[in-house]
C-alpha cells in the first residue's frame, strides 16, 4: 500500500519553511530540489540537502499508510501555501505521483523514489556536544553574522567561527575591515575546538531559533560538521576547511580614548548622514572634541551634511572616517542606550562595544578599521 495521509495546512506549511533553505538552487542534480517525505508511525519527516547543508523536521499526522518518496520542495510549498488557511490537506502517493487534495484544488506531482534521495548522517566521532539556550546562541549568531566576507577568496572568511573554549562559547565574523564577537560564559567543553560554519548554516540556524526562548537545544561541533538540534528540528552542515585567523590579536587592547554616545542619536545622526554620503564608499567623517562630535558627510557632486551632537571625549580633539553602513550594522546589535569607541588615532582600529551591561546574555565587541578617503 502507497503511502498516504492527512495533515493540517498550517502545520505542513510551518514544517516545509524550516527546510525549504536546504534545498539546491543549482540543479546540479534534480533530486536536490525535491523535499524527502517519509511515514512512519504518525510521524512524518521532511528532509532536504545540497549535500552541504541538510536540514530535518518532524510532524504528526493522521496516517493511513507508512511509505516514503521525494517531490519538488517548491512546487509542494506553493500548493500548501495557496490552500486555504486551517484546511486539512490529504496527501496520497500513487505510482509515481503525488496527489494532493485540498478540498476543490487536486493537484498531482511527479515524484522520484526515496532511496535515490543522498542523506547526510553525523560522522566521524560524538565531538563536543552540549546544551546551550537557544535565545543565547541565536545572540551569538545575530551580534557576528553580519561582519562575515562575501565570497571572498580567503574562503575561510566567508563563514562563522565557533570557538568553543574551557569555560566559554565564542563567536567571531571579520571581512578583513571589521570584527564582530561575541562571548556566552558558562558553557564548559571537556576538548575545546574552533569550527568555522558556512553562510548558508549560520543563516539557517538564526531562523530556527526564537530569540526569545531560552529553551537548551544541542549543538554538537565534530571535525567536519556540525549538528544543532532544536525540538523537532535538526540542521547538520559541513564545516569550510581552514584555519581561521587568530582574531585576539586584532581586537586593540590599550586604545587611550575613550567617547561614549546614546546609541539613538548617534544612529540618527548616520541615518541622515548616509543620505548625501558617497554611495560607493558611504563613509562619514568623525571630528571629536571634548564635549561635541560632529559627523560630516559629501558625495562626488559635492552635496554635504554636517550635524553635530553631544558625547563624553576622553582624549585629543581628532579627525577619523568610518564606513556608514558598518557603523549602523553595529549599533543594530547593541543593546545599551550607550555606546562606547576606544580609539588610537586617526590611522588606527576603533574598539566599539555597550555600555557595560551586568544582566547581558551574551557580552559582545566590534572592531572597525578606519576608511581614507
């Protein structure tokens, strides 16, 4: 008997979002843009891979029969999600197809069978596996993902470092003009490893985790992949292969000056800055003084801004130009009204990072090298 069964559109529809990121864009291989399906017990299972990344989900349904086949991941979504809202959908495969009834919408996919399907399993040994709050490490991955490379040919870049060490998790992005990391205290590690994940998993894991539950989910790092686990959920994606730059030596340890600012207004002031700043380079200008800062901004057909506002300046009056868009990815990420730069000079790397905050789920810093114009 072919597999067949009866779920809600709601539920199937939540549970092909959280793998449709799996499937392969290329078609290098037609299967890769299909969705695994597999019945068993009242359980259904939906799988997709690139053969980099795969990703796994689970749901009950009403079963008729236990059976397993794979189908277009696109198609499927689009069916489900153009059912209407609540409906209960009965799915039922027969031969080579699918069929899929939605009340007065039937639809019939072609299938191709399972056992061509190219799984992923964990390899190689357990590694190092704990648990770990899924609102602090959807932290980790929010305060770094954005300051990591974009096809750069320092391959290694072009993905997050995990660095799991005796007493602490970190995780660190840099595309060679800036650094972002972030630090979660108390997660001990019997063999502390570094691991650095793909684009691709890293923004797979931040949108299967809620940023407000601190539930523990596993997270498992092994020489060549790692695993999270969440609820009915699993991701296992390969890792990129290199050795990740030692990123202490970039963060500057006795910056002299120090200027703190409200993070409002100083986002305020770059908002409107990056309206007449060059769009190439979106750079904007600091002039700090003791009690004033003021950012200038100009584009090549000599349009310009200039705003000022208040700050707390320990240090010499000095010029310095950062990157716009940088500089407001950073603030995004902080959570404090205040901000704090530690700077060194004009020529020299801006420490960023909140104002000191003890209940801080996750303590962070940003490193931000200054632009010539």
């Amino acid at each position: 008997m072919s597999m067949n069964f009866r779920v809600n559109r709601d539920a199937l529809l939540q549970a092909i979002a959280q793998v449709i990121g799996g499937v392969e864009k290329r078609q290098t291989m037609q299967i890769l843009g299909n969705v695994y399906l597999s019945l068993e017990q009242g359980v259904l299972t939906l799988i997709t891979t690139d053969l980099e990344i795969q990703l796994r989900t689970e749901l009950a349904v009403e079963m008729g029969a236990a059976g397993a086949t794979t189908v277009n991941a696109k198609k499927l979504a689009d069916i489900v999600k153009m059912a209407p809202d609540g409906a209960s959908l009965a799915l039922h495969e027969r031969e080579s197809w699918l069929e899929i009834d939605a009340g007065r919408g039937k639809f019939r996919l072609a299938t191709l069978p399972a056992d061509g399907f190219p799984r992923m399993n964990a390899e190689g040994a357990a590694g190092s596996a704990f648990e770990i709050p899924q609102n602090a490490l959807y932290r980790l991955i929010e305060k770094t993902q954005f300051s990591m490379a974009q096809q750069d040919v320092r391959y290694f870049l072009n993905g997050l470092l995990f660095d799991q060490q005796s007493d602490a998790l970190v995780t660190v992005a840099t595309d060679g003009h800036r650094l972002a990391c972030a630090r979660l205290h108390g997660v001990s590690a019997a063999q502390p490893r570094q691991v650095i994940v793909p684009r691709k998993m890293v923004m797979e894991m931040q949108k299967t985790l809620l940023r407000d539950s601190a539930e523990p989910v596993q997270l498992t790092l092994r020489d060549q992949q790692i695993e999270l686990v969440c609820g009915d959920h699993q991701l296992i994606s390969k890792l990129i292969d290199g050795r990740y730059p030692d990123y202490q030596r970039v963060i500057p340890k006795n910056n002299p000056m120090r200027a703190l600012l409200n993070k409002a207004d100083l986002r305020g002031v770059l908002q409107r800055a990056s309206i007449l700043s060059n769009e190439r380079l979106s750079g904007a200008e600091f002039k700090l003084s003791p009690q004033e800062l003021i950012i200038d901004a100009r584009n090549a057909e000599s349009e310009s801004s200039s705003e000022s506002m208040p700050m707390a300046f320990v240090g010499d009056p000095m010029n310095i130009t950062f990157n716009i868009s940088y500089l407001l990815q950073i603030l995004a990420v902080i959570d404090t009204d205040q901000v704090q730069f530690e700077l060194d000079g004009a020529e020299s790397s801006a420490l960023i990072r909140p104002e000191d905050d003890p209940d801080a789920l996750v303590s962070s810093l940003f490193v931000l090298m200054p632009m010539k114009m």
